[in-house]
C-alpha cells in the first residue's frame, strides 16, 4: 500500500518524503493493523499515531482513510478540523505560549513575537534543525500564572519577554552540557 | 471480601472503614506529613521542584517524613502551597513554598519544631490557640465550598483518601433507593446544568429515561475550551472520584449502561488522573459489572477531544464521539432522545455532576437553601486578571460581582482603578464597574448581555483595551467556528476584520453601526450557542464602552494604551538616571540608545512596543512613558552620543 501511494506522488511530493518521514510511515504500516477498522474510532486512531510520531506525516492520513475503509477527503477534514493535530515535525524544544483571555491581556502575544524572532520562525513552524517548533494554545487552564508558556512538558509562569531569552539560554546550555558530557564519554570509552 | 454483605451501603461502609483505617495512619502519622499541591498550576509555580526539594533537604538533614501529593484548593495566587502536618501542631498552610523555601521549612520547623516559618504561613486549618485559621480570611470566609470541599486537601491517586471523607456514598445510597429515586431528588433540587445554558439536569435526565430504546449513555462533558477557565479541569485533577460518582448516579437515574468522559487533550493530567481513577473504582466495584451488589452494572471509559471548542455543544460533541467533525445538527431531536447512534444520550458538564453526589447525601432541601430560588447551589468562578487573589472561588449563586471581585478576591491589584470583568469567555460579555451590582446567577447576567457561561471571569484595569479585548474574542470564535452556518462563519469574519482595523486606527464612524447590524445577523443567523452567543463581546463593548471605539476611530488614541499600532513608548529625560543601563539591556530589538547626555532614548523605528523597558527601568527613577497617540511625544531634543565621545566611554 505505502509503495503504491509513494508511486503516485509527482516528484516534487516524492522528494519531500525523507528517510526520517519514510521510517515513520513503514513504523504506521505495521501499526495500523493493532488498530479498530470502525469509523468512530478514526480520531482515536489519529491521536495514536501522533502521540507515538509527533506528527501526521500526509501520507498517513492516505493509510488511515484505507484502514478504515473511508475517503482521504474524510480523514484529511477530521484532522485539519481539530487543533490537536499537526502534519509537520514538532522540535525537540517545543514551545507553545498560551494566548487564552488572562494571558492574552497580560502580553501573550508580545512574547509570541518575541519567540518568532529569537528563534527566527513563525507560529506554527519547525526550526531546520528540528530544535524548536512554536505553537500558540488557546488556554492552558493556569490563568492565574499568566501569561503561560509550556517548554517541552514543563510549565513556565508569569513569562515576560526578556525571560524568553532566558527560556532559550537554558536549552542551549543544556544541549551543550550534553553535547560536552557525551564527548567526554566517547573519549573514556575509547 | 470475606465478610458477607447485603446492600449496597453496608458493602460500601466496609470499604469505608479500610480507607479511613488507612488514611488514619496517615492523619496520625508519627512522622510529619507535607502535603504538596501537584495539578497543572500546582505544577507550572514548580510544585515538583518544591518536592524535589523537600526531599533532598529532609534526606540531608536526615530527618523522616512523609511527602504526599494533593489537588488543587484553588488558590492560585499562592502556589505553590504546602499543608505541613507536623505531630503537635495542628495542619498549616504555607504559601509560595519554592525550593529554597522548602529547605527552610525543614530547617526551622521540622528539624527542631521551634519555628513555624510565620512568614510562609496562611494559616491553621483547624481551630488553633496559637495560630490564625483559614476562616480569618474573607476569602475562605465567604466562599462556600461544595463542590471543592476538599479539593487540595486529598490525593487524587489514591481512592482511600475520597472514601474516607465519604465518597461514594451517595452512590451506594443511590443504589439502594433507586434510580427514580436519584433523579426526584435531583429534579427537586433544580440542578441548573454548569456547562454555561442553565438547563435543568433532572428535565434532561427525565427525558432521557423516559426514551425506551437501549441501551442510553451518560457523557461527562470535560471540553472546557473557554480560554480563561479552568475549574473543569481542577475538579477532575483534585477530585477525580467526586466526578465519577456524580456521573455513576447520573446513569443509574437515566438507565444507562455506558459512560464516558469526554476530556480535551491539552488536559493530559487530567487524562491520566481520570483513567487511574476509574481503574481503581473497578478495583473496588464502585463501578464496572454489578456495583456494589446492586444489579447495576455501568462501563466507564475515557474519550479525549482533540481541541475544538465548538465541541462543548452537544450535538458537535456527539459528532466527534462518531469520528466526524464536530459540527453542531439541529435540535430536535435532542440528544437525550437520540444521541450518539441514534440512542438516548445525557450530556452533563464536570461541574453539574460534581454537585450530584452532595445533593443525594444532604437531600434537596439542603441544596435549595443555598444560592436563590431559580438558580439554587454554588458557582465556581475561575476569578483571573488583575485581581489581589486571583484562583478559583466557589461562591452562593446570588452574590453581586463586586462582592466577588471586591471581598472574596481582594479587589484589584496595585491600587488601580477597576474598569470591567469580563464573564463568560467568548460567549459572555464585558460588564462595567456601574454594573458590579449585578446578581451572579443565570437569569441575572443574560439581562446585562453577558452570560454565566463557563464561569471565566476576567478583571480588568485601566490598562486593558475594551475594544481589542472584543477583538481578540471575535478572532477567538472565528477560528472555531466549524463553518455550518454561513453567519457565523462569515459573519464573526466580518466583525472580526472591523474590530481590527479599529484598533490599528483605521476605521470608520460608520463600521460601529455594521457592527451592530452583523452581530444581530449572527445571533439570528447561527444554529448553535457558539454563533449565538459569539457577538456578545461586541455588543456588550459596545454598549458600555462605545467612548473608546470612538476614541479610536476619530483620535486615532486607544485609552488604555494598549493597541500597539496607537502607542509609542519613550523616555523622560527629566527623571532618567545618567549612566543607569538597565533598560538597555532587557530590549529585546536594541532599540534604547544613549543620548548626548549620558541618559537614554528609544528609536521610534526600531522599537516593536514590547513594553519590557517599563519594568526593567527602576522604580525610584520610573521614567519610562507609553502614549497614545503615537505623534503626542514631546520634543526633548533628543541627541545621541557622539561616536567619538562612544569611544573614549568604551576604552574606558
């Protein structure tokens, strides 16, 4: 099925499909078998495979709508009607900044602005390295710690925009602690 | 079991009996306990690093104690919160208890007991010589727990601790007496749902058991989208089981033998308290084939919505349960007469079921003596903004909005003036401070234009924009509006196009009337409550505030100076410090410079109106100023710094 739906693509779309995409796409096919065939589990089904990928890569969606006997039409309407699910990879730091009533009043869309342009992306993209994406959430339910940004699983409280440079930093000294703590290991096992 | 039983009641005394045996070792444990506050914003004010901490500290000092994780009491100002229960001392609560606080805690009162940490602390909360007690405070005062009674103060992991202050009790009581029973006591109670409309849960209920196909289902509503509440979500992280139990007893008056919580996926810890929960109620045969001996058997499962506020309508919600989109159908048939797959379907909100399980076990008269005659029972306000105590508060239905801003929350913050609240999220509207008199109940609030709703209510101060709070609602229920009906997909497009222009100064005198005449078009034009209730924002704004959409139109001014197209920051030199850098540094655009006099000035061009210089410039020398309209900055004749002068500063 995966080798039929790839030979149909034109070259740009067969292009855009990675190694990484392709190995989340076979990891699906042999998946979707453990999965329910009935229709009313289709969101069920979709939040599954995100959960496990991160993503729903396009094809995919063509190996639900098979699965479960329904159109691609069908399938690609369930997923681009709920907020929950994205068809690009997340970042290994993904960050959401929550624009919900509290926050918003409180300057959640200054801090929206200031992620865009430390991290040089817009809402909604992944950096090319896959570091960071940047998400907007419409309420994370901690109003009364606005405004709110969640880092990763983590939580951050009363977010003013020159945190958000802090928020960064940390990941970057993290990355590089890391980085330095897997050199020196490399060298005491050699 | 070994012991034989035969009600329902007696099979539920008995596991009462194991819980408070078990909890009772808790209670008087030797060692001290330190209950730590965990649900989401227990979470985000770093209420796991305040454990973290309390651990390594209390392993340092080589001191034994007991650490257990609570709800949420709702207090969101003060979180992290810590109840330390230390032998000889009655239950204290502590406020903004942070990792170094912890170890201090440790230090001082756990290590030696000579010192409490007074400055940590709220208070006692049992009646103490020596300490205040919770009820010194007008905020627990007036509030009137029911629902949240013990919200924080049980572990919402472990099903012992809800036994032991009585769960399910009502349930088993329920079961013996019926489900016609359960459902008179509800209807007599008059139950107004919690979910924002006010229907009444025991008409519903009624409706659904008197449909004769089978088999029904019940649905716990937990798709609280409304950004800016919150309450649906703690109920389910603190209380888990106060929920089932609502919901169980809600099957049994209906008839069902299916129930689902149906849980947005933004609330994953709720999501997992919940499937905990139920696993260990089967464990108990508190749910699952045959509760409790009664006959009654009800399989509970969990469903997670994937964001789509317009799935807090029923008809949408149901949808989406089919796997489709949730798009909202004509009523009738109602779901309580054919719901999901055509069969009798009662949707209630967390709330609503919350309340279930105290109306059965202290009768209805109980509940219809709180709160008024039409709207009998407590209200749970998610109070946030600028508030002294902002949380949530579980107050009478029937109390005015000032005495709940006002008494029970604190008022506002830093001696601001109060301007408006802003009720019922993007269904609801905005009320001015001349309106605080108002009643809070249903019928009350839909006579001023805004709407019980979800129970989010925003406080605002000067400094929030009227007209871009309508704005940001309108774009709010714009982007989720499912697109069925023309007027609302169409309409809030509109409305939501206006109100921007507006507040970028480039709207007309005559867009106010458009305004008007659009929001009435989808009011009448739209089939569910999410286009029917989405000009609210507009209409109310406008009603009340329609000074500051002229303002912004003819003065092109925004008077909170909030509409950052319309404002301009700069900095007065006269109190501007010589030397002092600390602006220059938080600018996130490097858009602060030095002046020809050694003081600071923002380049008009570079500077994106983030607003951080205000709060990093200190406050003895509070020079930093926001105006509107942009054109209104004052000559000072600014000049920079010469690069020669740059130079020597730098070799220096």
């Amino acid at each position: 099925m995966l080798d039929q739906l790839l030979a149909a693509l034109n070259e740009t779309e067969r292009a855009a499909v990675d190694e990484e995409e392709y190995q989340v796409l076979r990891a699906v096919v042999d998946e979707l078998p453990a999965f329910s065939r009935e229709i009313s589990q289709l969101i069920p089904i979709l939040q599954e495979i995100q959960g496990k990928h991160g993503y729903l890569p396009r094809l995919a969606l063509d190996l639900v709508a098979d699965h479960v006997q329904t159109s691609i039409g069908k399938v690609y309407g369930i997923a681009t009607f709920y907020n929950q699910f994205r068809f690009n990879p997340p970042g290994r730091n993904p960050i959401k900044v929550c624009l919900g009533t509290a926050c918003h009043v409180k300057g959640g869309e200054i801090l929206m602005e200031n992620f865009e342009r430390r991290l040089q992306i817009k809402e909604g993209e992944t950096s090319d390295d896959r570091e960071y994406s940047l998400e907007r959430v419409a309420c994370i339910g901690c109003c009364a710690l606005a405004p709110a940004v969640v880092v990763g699983e983590k939580v951050e409280a009363y977010v003013t925009p020159s945190k958000v440079e802090g928020i960064i930093t940390e990941i970057e000294v993290r990355n590089e602690m890391a980085a330095r703590e897997q050199a020196k290991n490399d060298e005491t096992s050699e | 079991m070994t012991k034989l039983v035969n009600s329902p009641k007696e099979h539920l005394l008995v596991l009462a009996e194991q819980a408070k045996e078990r909890v009772k070792e808790l209670k008087e444990s030797p060692v001290p306990v330190i209950y730590v506050g965990c649900a989401t914003c227990g979470r985000a004010a770093g209420a796991l690093e305040t454990i973290a901490a309390f651990a390594e500290v209390l392993k340092d000092q080589g001191i034994e104690a007991r650490i257990e994780k609570v709800g949420c009491l709702g207090h969101c100002y003060a979180e992290p919160l810590v109840i330390i229960q230390n032998p000889g001392f009655p239950p204290l609560l502590y406020q903004k208890i942070g990792a170094g606080e912890a170890g201090i805690l440790v230090r001082s009162f756990l290590k030696d007991g000579s010192d409490p940490c007074y400055e940590y602390l709220i208070g006692a909360l049992e009646a103490d010589e020596n300490f205040p007690t919770l009820m010194d405070y007008p905020r627990y005062l007036y509030e009137n727990r029911v629902v949240m009674e013990h919200c924080g103060l049980i572990d919402p992991d472990d099903i012992d601790h809800c036994l032991a202050v009585g769960g399910y009790l009502s349930l088993a009581q329920g079961l013996e007496k019926g489900g016609a029973w359960v459902l008179e006591e509800v209807k007599s109670a008059n139950l107004r749902g919690r979910g924002g409309a006010g229907f009444p849960a025991g008409r519903k209920w009624e409706i659904a058991r008197k449909v004769e196909k089978t088999p029904k289902m019940v649905i716990c509503n937990g798709d609280e989208g409304d950004p800016g509440a919150y309450m649906d979500r703690t109920l389910l992280e603190s209380n888990p089981h106060q929920v089932l139990e609502g919901l169980a007893l809600a099957a049994l008056a209906v008839g069902a033998e299916r129930a689902l919580l149906y849980i947005r996926a933004e609330y994953p810890l709720a999501v997992e308290i919940m499937e905990r929960a139920i696993k260990q109620a089967q464990e108990k045969n508190l749910l699952g084939a045959d509760i409790l001996g009664s006959g009654f058997s009800l399989e509970v499962s969990v469903f997670q919505g994937s964001g789509a506020f317009v799935c807090g309508e029923e008809t949408a919600l149901i949808e989406s349960l089919a796997g489709n989109r949730g798009m909202p159908q004509p009523r009738p048939p109602y779901p309580a007469v054919a719901g999901l797959n055509g069969l009798p379907t009662v949707i209630n909100n967390v709330k609503t079921l919350s309340t279930v399980p105290s109306i059965i076990r202290n009768g209805h008269q109980w509940f219809r003596s709180i709160g008024t005659e039409d709207s009998p029972g407590t209200a749970i306000f998610s109070v946030v903004g600028e508030v002294e105590y902002p949380g949530l508060v579980e107050v009478p239905m029937g109390v005015t909005l000032e005495h709940l801003v006002v008494d029970v929350c604190g008022g506002i913050k830093d001696g601001k003036e109060l301007k408006a609240v802003q009720i019922g999220g993007p269904s609801g509207g905005c009320l001015p401070a001349s309106l605080m008199e108002t009643v809070i109940d249903f019928d009350s609030l839909k006579s001023v234009g805004a709407m019980m709703g979800s129970g989010g209510l925003v406080v605002m101060n000067e400094d929030t924009c009227m007209v871009e709070v309508a704005r940001y609602f309108t774009d709010f229920t714009q982007g989720e509006s499912c697109g069925k009906c023309t007027f609302c997909r169409i309409g809030t497009r509109h409305l939501r196009d206006i109100l921007h222009l507006i507040t970028i100064g480039e709207g007309t005198v005559e867009e106010l009337a458009d305004l008007e005449e659009i929001s009435e078009a989808v009011i009448k034009g739209s089939l569910c409550s999410l286009g029917k209730t989405a000009p609210n924002p507009v209409l109310t704004t406008l009603r009340f505030f329609r000074d500051e959409y002229v303002a912004h139109i003819e003065e092109k001014r925004c008077p909170a100076r909030m509409c950052r197209p319309l404002i301009a920051f700069y900095i007065d030199l006269e109190p501007c410090a010589r030397g002092c850098d600390a602006c220059v540094a938080c600018c996130p655009t490097d858009a602060i410079f030095t002046t020809s006099n050694r003081k600071k000035a923002i380049d008009q061009e570079k500077c994106v109106k983030c607003g951080e210089c205000v709060y990093a410039c200190p406050p003895e020398y509070d020079a930093v100023r926001r105006i509107s309209p942009p054109e209104m900055i004052p000559d000072q004749g600014v000049e920079p710094l010469s690069e020669a002068e740059k130079e020597k500063e730098e070799s220096k």
